[in-house]
C-alpha cells in the first residue's frame, strides 16, 4: 500500500503536468495509475483496491460521491453479472461438461484432436460465460487433465508422453477463444465502454462478426503450431474418445435441468444476436435469461448470493468502469494521445497503428490481468489514433482482441494461465518460449487474414 502511495505521489508532484488539464483532473490520473498498479502487485485483493479509489475519489479528484459510484448503475456491469448466473447454471447442471465431453468424443482420437475439441468447447461456452476463469478453469481443464492421466501422464518424467501439450496448447487455445466474443472475457465490454466514450458503438454480433474468422483462423494454427515447437509423444489417442463416451453414459440423457437450461442458453444468444435488428438491450435480455433460471429453479437465491466472483468482479469492475470514463471526460487520454503523437509527428495512421499495435501486445510482459492491461493504454492508445484519423473500428477491434491474445505469452497473463502453470507439465522455460512463438502466429493471422476481413466489413 505504500507502493500504491508513493505511485501516486511521484506522479502527481514529480511528473509534469499538461498545460491543458486542471490539477484535480491529474490527481485523477495518478489515482487511476495507483490502481492499475494495485491490480497488478495486489497488496489486498483487487476489488478491494478499487473500492478504496473509489472512496479516495471525492476528496482528491473532481469526482463527487454519487458520481464516482455511479459505474454500478452501468448497464454493461449488470450485463457480466448475469452472464455469471448463466454461467454458475451451466457448471451446475453439468451442461458445460457434456459440451464439452461431446466435442471430445467427435474429435479426440488425436491428440491434435482432442485440444481442438478443448478450444471448440471453450469457443461456445464464451459466447455466455465471460469467466474465462470459470469456464476454462471450471469446466475445460479438469478434462485435460483427465485425458493425460488416461495415457500414465503426470507431472515429471511423462509429462511430455501428452500432458505438457495439452496444459499449453489449450490454454493458448482459450486465449483466442476469450477474444472472439464479447462475453469471452470480463474485461470485453470494458473495452467496448470505452470504445463508445470515442463515439463507436460495440455489439454482441458485431464483435463476433469481427472477431470471427481471424478467431477461427488462430483457434486452428495455435495447437498445431504447438505440436511442432512442442510436440507431445503420444500423437493417437482413441482412449480420449473413449473415455469421453464412457463419462457422458454415466451422465446418462439431458436432464429437465439441462433441457430447460439449454433453451434458455440459446435464446440469450439470440437475443444478443439480433439485438441490433430488435432493438433488445443485451443487459435486458440477460437479465430475464436470468430471472427464467430462477423461476424454473435451475439456480437458486443462494446461488446467486453465493456466487462470489461474480459480486467481487461487480465492486471493480463497477468502479474501474467510472474511473476510466472520467479519465475521458477530463481529457486526460486526450492529453496522452497529443504527448505520444507528438514523439511520432512524422507517421501516418497506418505504420502508428502497427507500433502501437506491438507495443500494445508486448506490453502485456507487464501485467498479470487483461482488465489491468486495457484499463492501462486501450483508452490512450485509441485516443492516440483517433487523433491521427485512424479508422476507429479497425483501432477499437484490433487493441481489444490483442489485449486477449497478448494473455498467452506468460504463465500470469489471465486468471486461468496460473490455473494451467500449476498442475506442474510445463517448466517456465518452455511456457514462455512457447507463448512468445505463438504470439508470432497469432501476428501473422491477425494482421493478415485479420485487417483483410475487418477490410471486408468496411470497418476501414
């Protein structure tokens, strides 16, 4: 805490101001920086951390009470509650597993095979569940997990027989699947908050119309791509099939529960599909997907009240969420956007997206959250090209799937990289030699097939 202080401090009393901006609104931007930090170094837990900006706000920035607590009204931050509801309904069910267990039986009989069904799984349980934690963690890994122990696969001398790969080239897998949906990661419509501070409006079908093919494109290079830098010995694995048959007999048929659960699951989908035809808000729709569960007991009162990475993700992501939209209003992005481009004057828009991109990208060495990672330069570096004329869905799209992809390049990049680090298959070395290789991939796809698509739907 007195880290988070002494960042404050310095940068409100030592760095230079802008001639532009009044002193409370850098004292909000030296707060806002104290959080990034705190989010990254967590001296208490993150939530925590934003709670306490949030109450330090009324006294040192321009901000009064009922403004700063005014991102818990949001729309967006009651959307990713009740997509956590959907979420708790799917694990609780079992739903999520037999999606999962069926992608495996269809395609497990390699182990190339097998982490395409993993990363398909995890593909249609982000199109609602924005905890990459939850799902990927919750419901894809203790499948990998299972598969490696058929074939004697532990940690140690046999790690390499199929575990190794698979704890790798899946989580680089769910990397790509977080950034294909707007619901793909919880910081997703974070980053769409801010887009529509700039003026462009961000929707459940237009991310995915976006995100899509270059999605699809990595979703199938990453695990092969791993297979040749990291094979695995073991490459025929019919027991996974097997073994997938033989856990959805025990399951037995779909349960009223499931049945119900999945009417539910794909009408929200829709709902978020057509909402720009309809004119249905997505938080609206995922509300009542919500209030049906409840209704038909599919999830209970307790449930709800107990889901505690839901509320907890509510009290920062809520107050995070105003923080970032007051940096806007008090042009402070503005003031970054005039500093950076001031450096690189002689650039166009084009060749100052493609640094910024890099930069972007690899920046992500330094933090362990994508929130913290796009609450840090998603907002300056569109400020920054907005002001050079750059197309602003070609900026917003491309910083806001980077932010995701960026996540495999370490082992604490997103909350389930640690998760997939710690059953012990993949020495450091290797992680991050593998997560820096595919990062080169998922470049090469997204600044290829990626900008010629985005091109295709004149988002430049």
């Amino acid at each position: 805490m007195a880290l988070l202080a002494a960042i404050y401090l310095g940068f409100v009393h030592v760095v230079p101001r802008p001639e532009n901006l009044v002193p409370g609104a850098w004292r909000l931007a030296g707060l806002f920086l104290a959080t990034v930090a705190g989010l990254i170094f967590q001296p208490v837990p993150g939530g925590a951390v934003v709670l306490f900006a949030i109450t330090l706000a009324p006294l040192l920035t321009p901000l009064k009470l009922a403004d700063a607590l005014g991102g818990y009204a949001d729309p967006t931050v009651w959307l990713v509650m009740a997509a956590f509801f959907i979420a708790r309904a799917l694990i609780n069910t079992g739903l999520a597993r037999r999606i999962a267990l069926l992608f495996v039986r269809a395609f497990g009989r390699s182990t190339l095979g097998v982490c395409y069904a993993l990363g398909l799984s995890d593909m249609v349980l982000a199109s609602i569940i924005p905890s990459n934690a939850a799902r990927s963690g919750g419901v894809i890994l203790p499948i990998a997990r299972s598969i490696a122990g058929l074939y004697g696969s532990e940690p140690g001398p046999t790690a390499r027989r199929v575990g190794a790969y698979l704890m790798v080239a899946v989580y680089q897998s769910i990397c790509v699947t977080a950034a294909m949906f707007f619901t793909g990661q919880a910081s997703n419509p974070l980053a769409a908050q801010m887009a529509g501070a700039f003026g462009y409006t961000v929707t459940w079908a237009g991310w995915l119309a976006a995100a899509c093919v270059p999605g699809l494109c990595s979703l199938a290079l990453a695990p092969w791509v791993v297979s040749r830098i990291y094979p695995p010995e073991i490459r025929h694995t019919p027991e996974a099939a097997a073994f997938a048959q033989s856990e959805l007999e025990k399951m037995g048929p779909m349960s009223r529960d499931e049945k119900v659960l999945l009417a539910v699951f794909l009408s929200v989908c829709g709902a978020w599909a057509t909402s720009s035809w309809t004119g249905l808000d997505i938080t609206v729709a995922a509300l009542i997907g919500s209030a049906a569960l409840l209704i038909a007991r599919i999830i209970s009162w307790e449930d709800v009240c107990g889901e505690r990475a839901a509320w907890d993700i509510f009290i920062w992501y809520g107050g995070l969420l105003r923080l970032g939209k007051a940096l806007h209003e008090q042009h402070v992005t503005e003031a970054f956007a005039q500093g950076f481009g001031a450096m690189l004057a002689g650039l166009g828009w084009l060749p100052l997206l493609a640094v910024a991109l890099l930069v972007f990208y690899y920046a992500h060495y330094l933090f362990a959250s994508i929130t913290a990672h796009l609450l840090a330069l998603y907002a300056p570096f569109l400020a920054l090209l907005a002001a050079k004329g750059a197309p602003l869905g070609l900026v917003v799209f491309s910083f806001a799937c980077f932010a995701n992809l960026s996540a495999g390049l370490t082992n604490y990049g997103t909350t389930p990289s640690p998760m997939y680090f710690a059953q012990g298959y993949v020495p450091l070395r290797d992680w991050w030699r593998v997560g820096f290789l595919v990062s080169l991939c998922h470049l090469a796809v997204w600044g290829s097939v990626g900008f010629a698509w985005w091109k295709l739907l004149g988002l430049w």
